[in-house]
C-alpha cells in the first residue's frame, strides 16, 4: 500500500487534498477504492475510464497513479477484499459444531448480509465476469467460486447423508439455485425498504426449508 512522504510539496497538492482532505494516504486510497467500484458497478468495468475515476474524485488523472498502477488494480482489490470477506465468513460458519441446516441458514445469512457493504463488488462480479477471468492476475476469482461451491455442495451433501435433507435433489444443482437467488437480489433490493438484508434472509430460509406448500394437498375435480 502506498504511504505519503511528509514533504511539504506535491505534484499536484490541491487536487489530491480534494481526494483525501486531511485523511492519511490509506484512507485516500480506500476513498478511491469506492468511488471507482461504483463507478464499475453503475457503468461496468470495461467502460469505465481511469479519467472518470479522477474526475469523480477531483483529481487528476496522473494523481491517481500515485495510488493504484492500473485500472485492474482498482477493480483487483475491490472484489478481492469481498471473496476474502465472504469466504472468511464461511470458513467461520463451518467451524462450528452445529448441524447442517444451521450451517446452511448462517450462510445464507452471510449472503444476504453482503448486499450492502459489497453491493459493488457483487455487480462488478455478476457484470464483468467473463471478461475479467479471462486475465491470469484474476484467477483467484475461479479458485474463490470452486470453493464457495465446494463450501455449500459438501454441507448439502452433509446435510443428506443426516436426514436433515431430501436425498432425491442434487446438491450442486441446488447451490447454484440459492447462490443465483442470493446474488441476483442485488440488482432490486434497496436499502431502506420493507424489508432489510436480515428480513430478506430469514424470509427465504423460511421458503427454502419450508416451501409454499402448506402440506395439506388437494384434490381437483376434473
């Protein structure tokens, strides 16, 4: 991480005290993190320029290279900081000696529980994909979704092999139908509304465990 030097000149000091005013660098750098992500997540990162980073944050644009070398730099730390939180969640929801229905509700949590704090790194994720993975610096990113997948698949198959869950769906086939509802939640859900990122959680362990169906069935008359 870049450090300021305590001299009493810059190359550009009253653009880049608009960036961080009287913070450190490391909080002008974080400031410039967020800024661009949402940038990325509203215009996407390919048609996102480096000048709109640095206009966006009132500077110019040689001034943000004294942080990041590169536009992939930016984008790198924004979805790295996310899947390192995201699985470091996981890991710790495993830890525990619970069984796999608790485990698979405390994950379902920690999904949900993202939509705000990494909601720009998610549609970065969802948007900018395909393009991104295809750079070697970005490999992480199909290690980091192998074991996410690893992570549910292993507790599903867990939760089978107890009783707790139908042996007749197929593990993988439903992570992928909980990961795509989780994930997709943040293109419509708004902070402030009816319900919160909690609620929206619990409400769909309730559907996911309980179903729709009241367990009462009906005939229909032909």
């Amino acid at each position: 991480m870049t450090t300021r030097k305590n001299s009493g000149t810059t190359t550009t000091p009253g653009k880049r005290q608009r960036a961080g005013s009287s913070g450190s660098a490391s909080e002008r750098r974080d400031h410039l993190v967020k800024l661009a992500a949402e940038l990325f997540a509203r215009k996407g990162f390919q048609a996102t320029t480096v000048r709109e980073i640095a206009d966006e944050a009132g500077i110019l644009s040689g001034s943000l290279y004294h942080h990041f070398d590169s536009k992939e730099t930016i984008v790198d730390e924004v979805l790295s900081t996310f899947l390192d939180d995201l699985i470091a969640r996981y890991r710790a929801a495993l830890d525990t000696t619970a069984d796999a229905r608790t485990v698979l509700s405390e994950m379902v949590r920690i999904g949900f529980g993202t939509l705000e704090p990494h909601r720009a790194a998610i549609t970065v994720m969802q948007n900018d994909w395909n393009y991104l993975r295809q750079f070697e610096r970005f490999n992480y990113l199909v290690k980091a979704e192998d074991e996410v997948e690893q992570i549910w698949v292993s507790q599903i198959k867990a939760g089978q092999a107890a009783g707790l869950f139908r042996s007749d769906v197929d593990p993988k086939l439903t992570y992928r139908m909980i990961r795509d509802t989780i994930w997709v939640a943040v293109r419509w859900f708004r902070p402030g509304g009816r319900l919160n990122t909690a609620g929206l959680a619990e409400h769909y362990i309730t559907v996911l465990f309980d179903g729709l169906a009241t367990g009462e069935r009906t005939t229909q008359k032909g």
